[in-house]
C-alpha cells in the first residue's frame, strides 16, 4: 500500500513536469503566451475570442455608444457627467436632455445622497419625478410627506411648493417643462406609482400601454412606460408632433431614429425631435420597459 501511494505522487510528479516542460517548449515555437499558471486569459486573447457585447466595449478607450444629431441623440451610460444640480443639497445632476437639443423640456438624473434636498423648478415649470432607485420622502403643498420607492412618481404642478429629501442615496430621473396654460384649467399634484396603472388598449400594436398622469386636456405632457417582449417591435414607423424623451428601464433592442439603427440597453436615453421617423424592436432574453415623455394636448400652431 505504502509502495504504491509513493509510486502515485512519484508518477504525479512526472506528470506535473513533463505538462509544464510540454508547455515551454510550446512557448519556444512562439505561439503561446506566458503560462495558464501565472495568467488567467493567454495573452491577447481578445484578439482571438472578440465579443460584440456593448458592454465589453466601454472597457475601450474613447469608445462610446452616444451620438448628437440635428433631429435625435442617444446618451448612454459611459458618457454621463454629473456635477451638484443648481439649488439641491447633497445632490448630483446630469442634464441629458436639454432645450440647447431643440427640446422644450429637460430631462436629466438626480443622484441624491445623505441630508439631500430638492431645490424647486424655476417659476412656472411643471415637475415629473420617478425613482429608479432607493427612497426619497416627497413633502408636499399641504406639507404631507409621502414616501416614493422604485417605481413610484410623483407629478408636481408648476409653482407648487415641494420638497425631495432623502437619508440615503437614491435616483430620479426628473422631467421639466414650462407649463403651457389653457384658460381655465390646472393640473394637480399626481402621486401614485407604474403597477397601479392599467394597462391601456393599444390598437394596431403588440406593446403594453400604461400612462402615468392623467389623460385630461390641462395636462401638456404625459409619461408612457411601454413594455415588449423580446421579438415584439412597433407596427408603426412613427413620424410625428410630437417631442420624446425616453430611459430605457429594462433590456435591450434596436432603436431606428431617422436613418439610423442603434442597439440600445437599460441605462440608455433617447431624445426624439419632431418628425424624427422612430422605431422599436426588443431583442435579448428579456423584456424591454421603456418610459417615455410625450408632449400632449396642445394645439401645435
Ligand atoms: O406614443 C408614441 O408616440 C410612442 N409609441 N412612440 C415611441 O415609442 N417611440
Ligand atoms: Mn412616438
């Protein structure tokens, strides 16, 4: 018994070198890279097993995703810039859409961090905020407090006092616009969140529909979330009015803005001038959610 274990870890051993003797004469003809031992990956394997996946692109230097043109812009995740958003405390900003595009709103993210808190919108701008992440305590007009998860939202009429406030960090994404009035008419504060929503008929596509504010004439605006399952894509090649401004929450697919396709995943936001021609197909394993700023109800003339 004794014999045959001493024999074992000899021939292991043997083995174990000779693996290793095999390998550095392969290195010696010039192929091989250093030792698997040393390297996890042989060198320049990137060379030989290259991946298409965007995400794997972001390691290279300079590359980005985001484009800026005339009529759309896609901005996506390795290009954002956050700096403190102008009157909040605690807060970090990126603008990713703005009127300098052409857009009469603006989009951006807010990062909130501990003690934050909100500063208001100018004068006469409606605010739209939705948690992607983390908790914030809403305190409204009436100085109720409300506390917003993932998912929930709040629409804040123009000149209504309000503040955001959080102990932790957290993320928005804020839309803004300067209200457009309609004699007569005002909006109201909307508090509530995306699952409370029905689901809306959508005649002629595959998409499902929920609204988040109501669809009423004093409303300029709405926020769509629309969701597809991988394969599904919008019957209609859209040219329209209307202004978009969309965060791609869940997925991936392509996007055609103009004569342009792009594969887009979460993270990713698209603004959509007037008329720019607009198409979507969701691919990947998962489902696509997008939320979408569409203005509405307003004579365009
Ligand atoms: O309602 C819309 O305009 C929407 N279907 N557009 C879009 O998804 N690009
Ligand atoms: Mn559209």
């Amino acid at each position: 018994m004794q014999s045959f274990s001493a024999f074992s870890v000899q021939s292991l051993f043997f083995a174990l070198i000779s693996l290793r003797l095999a390998e550095i004469s392969f290195c010696h003809e010039g192929f091989c890279s250093a030792p698997s031992i040393l390297n996890a990956q042989p060198l320049y394997w990137k060379v030989t097993q290259p991946t298409l996946s965007p995400s794997h692109l972001q390691d290279l230097p300079g590359f980005t995703r985001s484009v800026y043109k005339r009529d759309h812009a896609l901005i996506t995740p390795e290009s954002h810039v956050f700096s403190p958003l102008p009157d909040w405390t605690n807060t970090l900003g990126a603008y990713l859409i703005t009127p300098s595009m052409g857009s009469h709103f603006v989009m951006y993210l807010a990062k909130v961090q501990e003690n934050s808190k909100s500063g208001p919108p100018p004068s006469d701008v409606e605010r739209f905020l939705f948690v992607l992440g983390g908790k914030v305590t809403l305190t409204d007009t009436s100085g109720l407090k409300h506390k917003l998860e993932v998912d929930s939202y709040a629409y804040l009429p123009p000149n209504a006092e309000h503040s955001v406030q959080s102990d932790a960090s957290a993320t928005l994404v804020i839309f803004e616009r300067r209200y457009d009035y309609l004699e007569n008419h005002t909006t109201e504060q909307i508090i509530s969140s995306t699952n409370k929503q029905p689901l809306l008929e959508t005649p002629g596509e595959v998409f499902e529909l929920r609204k988040l504010l109501p669809t009423s004439l004093p409303y300029d605006f709405n926020i769509h979330i629309m969701d597809f399952q991988p394969g599904e894509f919008l019957n209609v090649k859209e040219v329209h009015y209307n202004q978009h401004g969309l965060l791609l929450l869940e997925g991936q697919g392509i996007y055609r803005l103009g004569d342009s396709w792009y594969p887009i995943q979460a993270g990713d936001t698209i603004w959509m001038a007037p008329f720019v021609p607009q198409w979507y197909a969701a691919l990947g394993k998962t489902k696509s959610r997008y939320l979408l700023y569409k203005d509405v109800n307003r004579n365009p003339l």
